[in-house]
C-alpha cells in the first residue's frame, strides 16, 4: 500500500464496502432455512396469509425435524411406542442417538413380553388352584316350606236357577244377557 496513491486507496476502499454491500443484500435476499421445529413452525406462521389457516406447513415441519427444544436448552425427542422421551443433541438423532432409542424400545418390548408372560402364567395357576380344589360335599336340597300358610280353595259359587226380582246379582245378569242379545243380534244383521 507504500506504493499506492490516495485515489487508490479509495477506490480499494469502495470496492470492499460494495462487495460488502452486495453479500449483505444477497443474504437478506436468500431464504432463511429454519434450523429446528420451533423456527420452522413460526416461519411457516408468519408466511401464512391471514383467514384460515392451513396446517400443511406445520405437518412439513414436524416431519423434517423430529426433536423439540427444551426451555433449558437442548433437544428431546419423543417416542410414542414407548410414551417416552429421550435426549438428543440436535433438531434431528443422530445415528447413534437412534441405536440407543432402538435399543430401549427392545428392552420395553421385553419388559411388556415378561409382564404379559407372568400374567397368563399367573391367571393358569390360579385356574389350576381353582380346578384342583374339590367342591364342597353338599346333600340333598332342603326342602322349602312357607312361613305363611295358603288359604284354603274356596268353594265355587252356585248360582240359583231362578232370580229374585230386588236382587243386585240378578239385576246384572239380566242386564249382561241383554247387552250380549243387543250386539249378536246386529252382528247377525250386519253379515
């Protein structure tokens, strides 16, 4: 630069502020790639026009990232087989992060194969306890008799051949006789 005039320096100077310029305007310029869920979901809220709103977006983002961040910093990713989640130290696990949850999702299926294993062997042995003990030596029925006794048959009523013309029971039995002439005979007329 000793050898460099005062224009020049200038011009040099220009020049790097341009480039500097340029690269500052063609990154604001360039899409920002969201770096975890979290940034994916509120880039994906604030692109989405106002009205319905549209979950596609947000499907995107959980499937392209599959940990979540944890207010303390860092990553956890939840696994539904298990209803558990595990630690992980980016957006996405590793491939040995992957191993470690393959290998707890084995021991969990292990531990529910034992768990219904026990219980099958639990439930025979108590069928087999249950089948081995003999019934209770029972005799005959007792036999039942009523603490209240039954009334004695009643005998039937005898209804005398003729009536007397100031009694109610014969007062209704003709006026039964005559309804019951009354319809058969306008049934009779009606066929």
């Amino acid at each position: 630069m000793y050898g460099l005039g005062t224009a020049a320096r200038w011009g040099i100077a220009v020049a790097i502020l341009a480039l500097l310029a340029v690269a500052t305007l063609w990154r604001s310029l360039e899409p920002q790639v969201p770096t975890d869920y979290e940034a994916c979901v509120a880039e994906a809220q604030s692109n989405a026009s106002t009205g319905v709103e549209d979950s596609k977006p947000i499907t995107r983002c959980a499937e392209r990232f599959a940990g979540r961040r944890k207010p303390g910093g860092g990553y956890t990713y939840f696994d539904f087989m298990q209803n558990r989640t595990f630690d992980i130290a980016g957006p996405n696990p590793t491939e040995d992060e992957r191993r470690q949850i393959d290998q707890a999702y084995t021991e969990f299926l292990g531990v529910q194969r034992r768990d219904k294993l026990s219980s099958v062997l639990a439930k025979a042995l108590a069928d087999q306890e249950e089948a081995s003990v003999p019934p209770p030596n029972v005799g005959s029925p007792p036999t039942l008799t009523p603490k209240i006794p039954l009334p004695a048959k009643r005998p039937p009523i005898e209804h005398s051949k003729f009536c007397e013309d100031g009694s109610l029971s014969c007062s209704w039995a003709k006026l039964s006789a005559t309804i019951r002439n009354a319809f058969a005979s306008s049934a009779s007329a009606n066929r």
